[in-house]
C-alpha cells in the first residue's frame, strides 16, 4: 500500500511546478458549485494563508477555455467527462469524483407536477419545459439522459420531450444574469417556461428567489445520478494539491453536504 501511495502522490507532484508558497490558486468550477466553493475555498484560506480565485461557468465552457490556453490551477467539474478529456489530451492529471448530486423540478403551481405524475404532466404538450444546455453544460446533458430513461418507460418520449425542451440556461449566449438574477429564475417568472429540470442544489437556490414555486425530485425510475470530477491542470502551483486534499477531506465533504451535495469521502460514524 506505501508503494501505490508513493506512486500516486508523485505523480500529482509532477504536475505541479515550482517551490512550495501562498501564491494565489485560480480555480474554475462548475456553476452549481458557486455557493459551496465560495465557502469552502475562504475555509481554505483561512486554515493554509493561500488565496483562492474562483471563476465559475458551464463546465464545457469552461472546458473550452482551459484548452483555449487560460491558465487555471484546479478544474472542478459537474460531470467526469470534460475533465477526463483533458486528462487525455494531457492537460491534467487523474479524474477524481468529488461529490454527487441529484436531479429535481422546478415548476409554477399551475403545471400540476408531482412525482406520481411527473412524466405526464412532462409530457402534456401545454406543459413548457426549460433545461440546460447539452454539451455546453453537463445539466443539459444529464436532462437528455433522463429523456432517454423516459424513453425505456414510455416509448416515444424522448422525441416529444427533445422537441419541446427550451434551453434557457448553460450555454455561450443564455448564461448570463439577466437583471442580476438567473436566466432560470426569469423564464420561470414570467411564465416562458412551466417546469425546469436541473440539479436540486442549484433548483433550491432558485426557489428561493421566486415565489409561487415547488421543487419536485425526480423520480428514482428517472434518476440520472450526476458525479463530479476534479483534476489538477499541468503547470499547477504547489498550493493545488492542498486544496484539491481539502476538497476531498472529511473537512471539504462535510461543506458539500451542507450545501446538498452527496458526499463521496465522508467516514462512516
């Protein structure tokens, strides 16, 4: 066991360049990340005097960017994938889950949406539906994995629900606050969309900016089970693998489980 830990600790360590310092992290993180990586990198300042810079976006924008050129130290991410390509394309280091989440509804009163009756009510054509957008955003993705389980209990469905789903968060021109509120908030609002699927985290954090709302978690037979991935990019100050530890510790994960995430490290009791 000394011998694979050895191993593996090396291999981070030959990401990182340069001698040991609190020069200051730039991570960039998935958008649903925002309010538990705000928390969590102060935490980290505080505890190791090494200054965090967070920037946070649509995780294959983000992606994007990286491969662009942007220098970044850690790359977290609302799925595996997008890590695990710069993983090959030798732009990072190993893939590791972080955290999980889960998927729910949001919907004005008026759409009916329970869980009993939650792929009816999605499929009723005056039901509007609002997602992410796929590729850009793993939210928008996960919604098409859940069209396509949809699919396997009523088939026909993914046709009607990819023809009638608006994408109006998660890509390079919908991401953007509009009027200092989320794109999500503002289409539900004013009734340019009835429901809203998207990871319950970042559903409850728009609960509560507009009333007259419920959030309805998807149910089990239509679960799509998000896991995030982070990896240390190439080049990467030595104050990274710290912080990609904390992440990971009993410290890190209990912070994600105040936020609603699904921990992956926490000790048994």
């Amino acid at each position: 066991m000394r011998v694979v830990w050895s191993v593996v600790v090396g291999a981070v360590l030959c990401l990182v360049a340069g001698p040991a310092g609190a020069e200051e992290l730039r991570l960039l993180a998935a958008g649903s990340l925002r309010e538990v990586m705000t928390e969590l990198t102060a935490s980290f300042t505080a505890r190791f005097g090494v200054p965090v810079r967070a920037d946070f976006g649509p995780s294959g924008l983000l992606r994007e960017r990286i491969e662009g050129g942007e220098r970044a130290d850690l790359f977290a991410s609302a799925d595996m994938g997008h890590p695990a390509a710069l993983h090959a394309a030798g732009r990072s280091g190993p893939v590791v889950m972080f955290t999980r989440n889960s998927f729910c509804a949001l919907a004005r009163a008026s759409a009916g949406l329970t869980r009993e009756s939650f792929l009816v009510r999605l499929l009723d054509p005056g039901v509007r539906l609002g997602t992410s957008t796929p590729r850009a955003d793993p939210s928008g993705d996960y919604t098409w994995m859940l069209f396509r389980r949809a699919d396997g209990i009523r088939p026909g469905s993914f046709a009607q629900l990819d023809r009638k789903a608006q994408q109006v968060v998660g890509g390079p021109q919908n991401s953007a606050l509009v009027d200092g509120r989320s794109p999500v908030a503002v289409a539900l609002e004013r009734g340019l969309v009835d429901v809203y699927l998207g990871y319950c985290t970042s559903v409850e954090t728009v609960h509560r900016q507009v009333a007259g709302l419920v959030v309805v978690p998807v149910p089990d037979a239509l679960q799509v089970g998000p896991e995030y991935g982070l990896t240390i990019l190439k080049g990467a100050q030595p104050g990274a693998v710290d912080l990609a530890l904390y992440i990971l510790s009993p410290d890190g994960q209990a912070l994600l489980a105040k936020h609603g995430f699904a921990p992956v490290g926490l000790p048994a009791r």
